[in-house]
C-alpha cells in the first residue's frame, strides 16, 4: 500500500503535469464555450449572410440557392432606402436625445450624490432598465391612448394648443401621440434611456478630482471646468451608450408595431419578409444593413476609446 | 466648485430623469387595480382587486408563466456552465484569438435581436428542426453567457493570484484548488451572474419570436394580449406580476455583488 504522502505526491504530480500544461487546460476550458458558439452562432450568423446571396422567386415562391447581389441592390430601391433612413434616423435621434437626459443623472449620480444615495440611484436606473420590455411598452400605449394619461396631463396643464401643433409638423407629427414619430420617439427614448446613464455614469467615476482641481487652480470657472474638462472626458461614455441605444433601436420591431405612424423599419421589414412571404434571401439582406452600421460604429467607438467605458 | 443655481439644475434634471423611468411603473401599477372593463381612460374611475381573482382563473397564463420558468432555468444553468468556462479561460491566459474570442461572446447582445433570432430561424429552418421549448432555450442561452461571463471576470480580477499559488504551494491539485479556492470565491458572482441571466431570459421577446414553435412564453402570451381589446383588465394584472417578477431577481443579484 503506497503511504498518504506518497499518494499526494503522485496526484500533486499528476495535477502538476495539467497545472504545467497551459494549453490542455486552456483547451478543456475553452472547448465547451467555443463549439457551442461556433455552433450556435456562428455557423447560423454566416448561414444567414449567405443566404442575402440567394434570390427568391416570386413566381415559384421558392429560394434560388444562386449567387446574386440583387438583394443587395434591391436595399437601394427607393422604397427600401426609405425604410433604412427611418429606421437609422429613428435610431440616431434617440441616441442624441437619451444622451441629453441621461447625462444629468448620470452627473447628480456621481459627482453630488453621497454613498448611500448613489447606491439608491444606481438601483434606481438599473430597476427599469431590467424591467419586463414588453410590459414597459404596453404602458406606453396606455399612456399614449387618447383618453389615457399623458392627454389628461397636457390638458390639465393647459397645453393642448402646443401639443396640437408638434403634431402638426410633418414627419414629427401625426393625428394622435400614440400615431406620431413624436409617440414612438418617446417610447424608444424612454426603454433604452438606462442604456445610456450607465455608461456615461461609468465614464465620469473614472474622471479623478485631481484634474477638476487642476482646472479650477488654474482659473477656470465651474463653467469653463464643465465645458473643457467633464464634457469631453465623457465623450467615451456617450459613445458606448449609443452603441447600445443604436444597436437596439435599428433592430426593434415590437415598438414600430406598437406606437406611430405606418411605414415599416428594419425589424419590421425583416419579420414580413421571412413571415408571411417567405423570402428568407431578402430578410437577410435587410439584416446586413444593422449589421453594417454596428461594425462601422464600433470600430470608431473603439478608436475613441469607447470601450474603457464599457 | 460647484455654483448653487447650477448644482440644483443638475438635481432637478436628475430627479426628472429618474421620475421619467417610474413614471410608465407606476401607471401598470394603477391600471393593474382599475375598475373599467376595457377603456384605458385617466384618472382611473375606481379600484378593485377583482382582476387578481379573474387572472388566477386562467389557465393559459399559468401555462405561460411555467413555460418561460423553464425556459429561464435551463438556458440560465447552460448560460452559467458556458459563461464561467469562458471567464475560467481567458483568466490570466493570452492566446492568439483572445480578442476575437471575446467579442464573439459579446456579439448576440451587441449585434440587434433580429439578426440572432432570424440567423437561428434560417438555420433551424433548413437542418429541419421544428422550433419549440428547445430551440427557444438554446437562443436564450447564448446571449445569456456574456452576462454570467462579465460576472465571473468581475469577480476574477479581484480574487488575488496570491492564494491560487498558495494553494498550489501546499501540494494542492487543479482540481482542489479550484474546488476548494477558486469556486468559494466565485459563489455569489455565479449566483448574481446566474440571477441576471434569468431575469433577462424571463423576459426576452425580439429572439424568442422567432424561435418560438406553438409555446407562447409569457412575454409572447403579453404581446398576443394586445391585439385582444376584451382581455385588457387581466393583461394590466398580469404586466403589473411580470414586472415584479425581473425585478425580485435584479435586486437580489445588485445586493449580492454590492460590495465589489
């Protein structure tokens, strides 16, 4: 019978062997995670790219497994370019308008508020952002709905007359809020608002007091210290926040359903193609235009330094 | 440093902005207890709990709801497994496609739901699988993994590499130590980790459609709900529990990892 020891030893030398072989280690650890994505996303991301390279046939209603851009140049038809510069429009006026509301609290949450009220606003912001998306929307359209509540607070405050008259700028407006862009806009703004405050937030927490006290020592005014010194060192943040608030606009299809006007977006393109027509080939095609705009942005949001943000 | 005209501007626009977030709560909140059958008008011309007693009666959103319990549960166990593995891995490791590696994991939740959903489709679609629970299940837990994965490395960085070689030092194996050092130490940001990936699974819509077979989960039994006027009383009660459903979890996972 071999003593204790030396049977710890012989494990010890065994495990030693593992500890000293990085690379089976590595492979062991990384097997399960790397087949399951290369399997499940991967393989399926590139089977769908390929496909935006078949053609349907409208006559046979069938897929021509044949190389062709036509889906690609389909895109550029005048009523698909429509659908993109919505849904893209759609996706940067949110962007631009969260980061305007996201950064005041993002502020208050880190440069005034004490420890235990910044845990408070931290919950605060991450409460809603994980809240049910369906449920925060269906709110929406009871919100919206002419007799619902946001009618009864313009009216009570007297502001009928204003809100009448957004409505009636072209491609803002629209009969009611719950048919306008002005209505969907909130809409999308509000879900995606914490998308933005948390990057933000993370990126004026790394600006050190140190750098606001340099400015200020050499003459700057609170002013001066905000415009040069705070608003461009979170520029980062701003930037990782709409990779989000972009990303997720320019694929939403619930929404589009939901609250505004008619005219489709991207999502909505994607799902009736694939849906009730059937052309997958075109479904993908429309799916290349977010992916596109995301790698373009993400390779600029990098070179900006977006990510430290992250 | 800061004016008092400008550092009350900012907490004036800050609370705006948090009251902005509940406002939208607090009316599923009030509609949930509203008397009116099928109109949506404000304020609310009376109260009741009637519609918790009416919801209860239906057995199509008890199906539901177990449907997404299930479907949170096995892909948040797959999300976990697979999540902590890769954080396992790139722990202190560099190797050629690292980068790459890591953006892979981050790219179902970076790249728009309708590009992960309709690249499953295709693919479902021509190997001749019939969607259902598991197809459902396994979309789920590929954008879950990134979420136990940030977790898990959270908490890795600041285990300190010291008690690892301790541990070593002592004549411990692999197994042991990572048994008996690293897992202890990974606990709760598996737990937190593992929370957020159910809480997100729960609740998540844009993939789940289409991967979905004849199963509707609960956030898909909501969506139907809309198109059914009739129904709107028990769809109200029904929001109202499934909001309060993610954030038990939310909050649970942000008390576990407060400390960090």
């Amino acid at each position: 019978m071999m003593p204790a020891t030396a049977k710890n030893r012989a494990i010890a030398s065994k495990s030693g062997a593992l500890f000293n072989r990085p690379r089976l280690k590595l492979l062991l650890l990384l097997g399960l995670p790397a087949v399951w994505f290369l399997v499940i996303y991967i393989y399926p991301l590139l089977h769908l790219l390929s496909q935006s390279f078949y053609t349907f046939d409208d006559f046979t209603m069938t897929v021509v497994r044949e190389f062709s851009l036509d889906n690609i140049r389909n895109l550029f038809s005048p009523a698909n370019a429509d659908i993109i510069i919505r849904t893209a429009a759609m996706a940067l006026a949110v962007s631009v308008f969260s980061a305007i509301i996201a950064f005041p609290v993002a502020y208050y949450m880190t440069r005034h508020a004490s420890g235990k009220m910044q845990a408070f606003l931290y919950i605060s912001v991450i409460l809603p952002m994980w809240t049910s998306y369906i449920v925060k929307a269906y709110s929406w359209t009871l919100i919206l709905s002419q007799e619902g509540v946001a009618y009864w607070i313009i009216d009570a405050l007297g502001l009928t007359g204003v809100l009448n008259a957004f409505l009636d700028i072209p491609s803002i407006g629209g009969n009611t809020l719950s048919t306008s862009n002005l209505g969907r806009f909130l809409v999308f703004t509000y879900i995606w608002l914490p998308f933005m405050i948390l990057p933000i937030q993370a990126a004026l927490q790394r600006l050190s007091e140190s750098l606001l006290d340099a400015s200020s020592d050499l003459g700057a005014r609170p002013f001066q210290t905000f415009r040069h010194v705070i608003l461009p060192l979170c520029i980062p943040g701003v930037i990782a926040g709409s990779i989000f608030t972009f990303s997720l606009t320019l694929g939403d299809y619930i929404i589009p359903q939901l609250v505004g006007p008619p005219g489709l977006f991207i999502g909505n393109m994607v799902y009736v193609q694939q849906g009730s027509i059937g052309n997958m080939p075109m479904a993908a095609a429309f799916t290349l235009v977010p992916i596109l705009i995301i790698a373009v942005y993400l390779y600029f949001a990098k070179r900006a330094g977006a990510f430290d943000a992250l | 440093m800061h004016s008092d005209k400008s550092s009350w501007l900012i907490k004036g626009l800050a609370l705006a902005g948090i009251c902005f977030l509940y406002f939208p709560i607090l009316i599923i909140l009030i509609y949930a207890f509203n008397t009116e059958e099928s109109a949506f008008s404000f304020p609310p011309k009376g109260f009741t709990v009637e519609w918790f007693f009416k919801a209860a009666e239906r057995d199509d959103i008890f199906q539901a709801i177990g449907f997404s319990l299930q479907i949170a549960a096995i892909s948040t166990l797959i999300a976990l497994l697979l999540g902590s593995l890769a954080a396992l891995a790139l722990y202190r490791n560099n190797f050629p496609g690292k980068n790459v590696f890591t953006l892979i994991l981050i790219l179902p939740i970076a790249l728009p739901g309708i590009v992960t959903g309709l690249s499953l489709l295709s693919t479902f679609k021509s190997a001749g699988i019939t969607p259902g629970m598991a197809t459902i299940t396994i979309g789920h837990a590929t954008f879950c993994v990134v979420i136990v994965y940030n977790n898990v490395v959270a908490r890795l960085r600041r285990i300190s590499f010291n008690i690892v070689e301790a541990s070593y030092d002592l004549g411990a194996t692999a197994l042991q130590t990572f048994w008996h050092v690293i897992l202890p130490n990974l606990g709760a940001s598996l737990f937190a980790g593992g929370l957020l990936a159910f809480a997100l699974s729960f609740d998540e819509l844009i993939v789940t459609i289409f991967t979905a077979g004849h199963e509707p989960t609960l956030p898909l039994w909501l969506l139907n709900q809309l198109s059914r006027p009739r129904d709107v009383p028990i769809t109200n009660v029904v929001a109202l529990l499934v909001m309060l459903l993610t954030m038990l979890p939310v909050l649970l996972s942000y008390w576990l990892t407060k400390d960090r």
